[in-house]
C-alpha cells in the first residue's frame, strides 16, 4: 500500500506505486488535465514521476508559482525545437526563465531577421498542435558528452563538460528535439501554447565580452491567452511610460557617454529632484531625525573596518594619491554614520539617535545594466541610521514602517507589500543574538497587524531585514525602502553607550531607507503617473498664456502673484495661436493652463484649464491660488482618467 498525503491533509491510498498525474486522475479528471507536475515531499518532480512510498504530494498547475516557471521554462525548450527545425545548423546554447518570460541564446553564422522570429512562432504553434509527450533521460557525463557532439552541439558539449565526472545528467525529449535539462517539464508540448517572442539581442557566450557572439531569442508565456494578453497589454503600456521617454518628453533629464550610469540634470528635473529631498527632509524632521553629511571619498583603512573592502571591491570606484594613499569613492553610507556616532561619548540617555543623511554614492555597475535612472553608477540615497538600546528596537522598527507606508501613500502608492527575510546560513552573530533581532522586526510588523511575505534565509549577513515592495499603476512591482537591523557594523567599528549602571554596551543599529535611489524612485515616479505628476510634485505647476500682446503685462502680473504665493509657474508669451500653446503644454504634461484675453484681464481674473482638457472656467486669481494652494497641500493625486497616459 502507498499512502500519498495532500496539501489539505487529506490522504489517498493505492494498492501499487502510482504516478503524480494518476493520483490528480483519482482526485478528479479537471485536476488531472491541468497537472504540469508535482511536489513529492518538497521536491519539484515531473508528472510522470512514480510514487512507491508514503509521500506527502502537492499538485502543480498553471496556477502555481512553480506551475508558470514550468511553462516558461518548456516554452524555452519548445522555442529551441522550432529553430533547430527551421535552421538545422543552428547550435543551442542555454535557455533559462527570466522575469515573465524566457530566452536562449543561439549560435549560428546568419543573423535572425524580424521575420525569422514570425516563422519561429508559427512552427511552436505547430509543435504545440502536435502535443508530443515530453521524456526524462539519464546519461553519464561522457556519454552525454558523445552524444552532443555527434549531434553537432558544440556548446552543450563545453557545459557538460563542465560538470564533474560522476555526476548523471538528465535529458529531456520531446520528439526530434532532446535538450540538457535538470527538470522537470510539462508532460506534453500541448500543455502550452500561450507565448509571444518578443526581440532579439546579442549576448556572449557565457557572458564573457572575449568570447563569441551569440544570438538571443527572448519570449513570454503564460497559462492561458487572457493572461498573455493581459502583459501584452501592459508592456504595451509600459513602453508608452517609459521614464527616458517622458525624461526627453518634459526636458528633465539627459545621460552622456562621457559619464555613463550618471544623470545629467535639467531644470525641470533638477526641481522635481529637490522637491523630493525637501518632502523627506521634513518627514523625517517631523520624526525626529537628524540630518548629517559625510565625505564622499574615504580612505581604504575605513573600508576594510567594515568590511566592503573584503566583499564589495569589484563594485567600488578607487583613486590612489602621490603619497600610495588609497582611497574609494562610497558606495554606501553606513560607515560614515558609525564613525560620527564614535565621535564624542554617548549615554543611554541619548538614544535613539535617528541620523539621516542624502548620501551620495558611487558603485560599478557593467555596462549593460545600466538603464536610464533605474541603475545607475551615481545616485543619492535617503538613508539614515538608527542607534538605539535593545530594549527600543521594536518601537524604533515599528516607527520606520509607519513612516514608510505614510510616505508611499502621499505619493499614490496605496499597494504595498512587506517581505521579511530572517537569518541566512552564512552569517556572524550567535543564534541568540538573531533571535532577538529577528523577534524585535517580527514583532514590529506583527504588533501593526500588518501582513506580509516572508523569505527565509534571504536576510544581510548581519541581519534580518523588511523589504517595501510597492507595486504601480500597471501592476509592476518595486521593491524602494528597506529596514535591516545590524549588530555587525558597531561590533566592527567598536561602537558602544554608556549605560545606566556605567557600563559599556553596543547600541543596535537600524538601516533605514525610504525611497532607496532617489533617481530610481523617480523613474518609478513618472512611470507610474506616466509623466502626469501630481501638482505638489510637477516641476511646472501652471503655465500663464496671453491671447495677443495686448495681455503680456497681465500675465507677467498673474505669475508674479502665482510666484509670491509658493507657487512654480512659468509664462508662455509667444506669437502663436492659444490652441498651438496649449497643445504644447498639454504634452509638457502642465497640470494647470491658464490663459488671459481681454475679457479676462477687464474682469480681473484668468480662463483655467486642466492638463486633462477639464474648463474650470474663469476665476479671480486670489480663488484660483487658494485652490492650487489646497491641492498642494493635501497632495491629491491625479484623476484616474490621467494616470491612463492617453492625451
């Protein structure tokens, strides 16, 4: 008798060995066509697996997480087959799951055109019709080896190659395509079909620049069509918000080769970037921090005392003086806090010490990654550092989250998720001393009734830590603030309090970040509001507009006014037609249009218009003021039809 235990604690028995699709078959036979695997006793297994033993058995659909990296996965293996049928000298290299979707880099001597890649789909669409039944093979390494190179696949053959001697590989069938693969797989090409490619990129061989050139195929799939149509759509969407578009688009930001992963700044963009720092600046004020500023070239020494010599030099930007000086531009900015924290000595009574600071910081990012303001190799940071006893680390902890979330919510992220990630397996610190730390950020997010994801053994080596993962207008994901609890750095830099009974102790210190990369947050920024920024955020909050030049002195009049009550206006006086002005601050994205004719300027007041087309009609300029006045200080966010990004 095998007895197979569900999910739900239910069980089943069988007379015989039994494999996952025959127990989803017993289960009932919608189960069992949606079967793409199994997880036997916490191990991903094929559908064909055969159980014969008691076993604990999670069935795995499209719907699970595991379920779609399976279909994206053998959607990749499918990709390959369509090639290797169409273009038979055409090498296969490796083709792993990415973020939505897949790709496999291919050699071949011709080049892949854009209607290569409409053929390819036709001929998986093809295979798929086919539903031919997907095999597991075992090989030893040698004979893996043989069989690859009888076969013409080079590249396969270097990365068995690679593998040690006695290991067996396993191989996957499907038809007359056979692929190195660890497993498992869908039990049939017919389990798939909802997949788009979607371009084509060079990449060398094993990543390496002195290598050859490949050709990459990257794709998407998906459980089902609706689900395809639905990421179509917002890739679609996606690109229309791109942030470099809209950084061209409203004049905010440019990026040089002469200084790639750094942001070349405008006006415009360099006012949207203070009015961020100045929002923070006064939270955090309102929270009880202090703002610092530390240097941003260090001396080697203050490294290795932290660490990131040791295990972060290749990221690290280094100079070295006349007298063999060495020293690095920061790429972060703990140790500057600790070693300010050291300077003078600190009671109990003194903490907690909430030290901010808008760090700049340097890091070696590869070329490739680079990717307008989303990675860069020189951004602010709006850190801050925490010292504080054992005994208020909860509290503290509990303050940090509170503050993140009010902040996310004044500028229109209401979707936020929580990750905790506790103790990896390589880590300093005794077990008691994680355990205190992991309670206290535990118990701050349990103690607020919030509910998030947990990630074991994903924390830093000397910490547990929450992640704020914001998601945005067209559902994408990311992650901005962080909160890590660090008992390493003060250990290191030998930091300590006095306490009550005058002794000595070390204080915890509470890593603390609200929007992370400040470039990076606004580049999240304008995406998520496709450029449309809410009034107390746009860089150019009003534009006034003339009809003739009969009205310039009035409308230099009206802005002045604007500009004496707080406001950011700019005045647009050209010799054009009204309709040709507002079609261009429309695109400019300019929350409010307000425009003078002589009507206006004989009744004392100003036509206003919104971005979105919406004629509030003509208002005295003290009403109109106060309005805008309101709106920024409520921060409200823009009307729903705007965030859609379709004027």
């Amino acid at each position: 008798m095998v007895q197979i235990t569900l999910p739900d604690g239910s069980s089943k028995q069988f007379d015989q060995s039994v494999t996952v699709h025959q127990v989803a078959e017993s289960i009932g036979p919608g189960l069992a066509k949606a079967t793409l695997a199994g997880e036997v006793d916490g191990k991903l297994v094929d559908a064909s697996y055969r159980l014969d033993r008691d076993a604990r058995l999670r069935i795995i659909t499209g719907r699970d997480e595991e379920g779609l990296e399976l279909i994206r996965h053998s959607t990749a293996h499918l990709m390959a087959q369509a090639v290797k049928r169409l273009f038979p000298d055409t090498q296969v290299t490796i083709g792993p799951v990415i973020e939505n979707g897949f790709y496999y880099d291919f050699a071949r001597d011709e080049p892949f055109h854009p209607e290569d890649i409409e053929r390819i789909e036709k001929e998986m669409e093809r295979i798929v019709a086919e539903d031919i039944p997907v095999s597991r093979e075992v090989m030893e390494r040698d004979e893996a080896i043989r069989f690859f190179r009888d076969q013409g696949e080079e590249y396969k053959a270097r990365i068995i190659a690679d593998i040690p001697a006695d290991e067996q590989l396993s191989l996957y069938r499907q038809g007359d395509f056979i692929d190195l693969c660890r497993g498992p797989h869908i039990p049939s090409t017919g389990k798939l079909g909802a997949f788009k490619l979607t371009k084509l990129a060079g990449a060398y061989w094993r990543g390496d620049s002195r290598n050859e050139m490949l050709q990459r195929i990257y794709g998407t799939a998906w459980p089902d069509k609706k689900q395809l149509k639905g990421y179509l759509k917002r890739l679609e969407e996606a690109e229309k918000r791109d942030h470099r578009r809209l950084g061209r688009q409203l004049e905010l930001f440019q990026f040089q080769e002469e200084a790639p992963g750094a942001v070349f700044w405008h006006p415009r963009g360099w006012t949207l970037f203070l009015t961020l720092i100045d929002y923070v600046r006064k939270r955090q004020r309102q929270a009880g921090y202090v703002e610092v500023n530390t240097p941003d070239v260090m001396d080697r020494g203050l490294w290795e005392i932290s660490g990131h010599w040791q295990n972060y030099r290749e990221n690290m930007f280094t100079t070295q003086t006349e007298d063999e000086r060495v020293f690095a531009l920061k790429p972060m900015n703990c140790p500057g806090s600790v070693a300010m924290y050291k300077q003078g000595l600190k009671s109990y009574r003194d903490l907690p010490i909430r030290m901010a600071e808008f760090g700049k910081v340097h890091r070696y990012e590869p070329s490739g990654a680079l990717h307008g303001l989303m990675r860069v190799r020189h951004f602010t940071q709006d850190d801050a550092h925490i010292y504080c006893t054992e005994e208020q680390m909860e509290a503290e902890c509990r303050k940090v989250i509170e503050l993140n979330l009010s902040v996310y919510r004044d500028f229109g992220f209401d979707d936020v998720k929580l990750k905790f990630a506790d103790r990896p397996e390589s880590r300093i610190g005794d077990d008691a001393t994680w355990d205190k730390l992991e309670s206290a950020l535990k118990g701050a997010i349990d103690g607020m009734g919030l509910s998030y994801d947990y990630n074991p053994g994903e924390g830093a080596f000397y910490g547990p830590k929450i992640e704020f993962v914001l998601r945005d207008a067209i559902g994408r994901d990311w992650q901005c603030g962080t909160l890590q609890v660090d008992l390493n750095l003060p250990e290191r830099f030998d930091a300590t309090y006095r306490t009550a009974e005058g002794g000595e102790k070390r204080p915890v210190m509470l890593h603390r970040a609200l929007l992370g990369s400040l470039e990076r947050f606004t580049g999240i920024l304008l995406e998520h509001h496709s450029g449309n920024l809410p009034l107390w955020l746009a860089p150019v909050q009003a534009v006034v507009m003339n009809i003739t030049d009969a009205q310039a002195d009035y409308v230099a009049r009206v802005a002045s006014e604007l500009e004496q009550a707080g406001l950011r206006v700019e005045t647009d006086l050209r010799n054009e037609k009204i309709g040709y002005k507002i079609r261009g601050r429309t695109l400019e994205k300019i929350p409010y249009l307000l425009i003078a004719g002589d009507r206006e300027v004989e009744a004392g007041q100003i036509a206003v218009r919104r971005r979105d087309g919406t004629d509030l009609g003509a208002m005295a300029v003290d009403d109109l003021i106060e309005r805008l006045r309101a709106e920024v200080a409520n921060r409200g966010t823009i009307d729903d039809n705007e965030r859609q990004g379709n004027e």
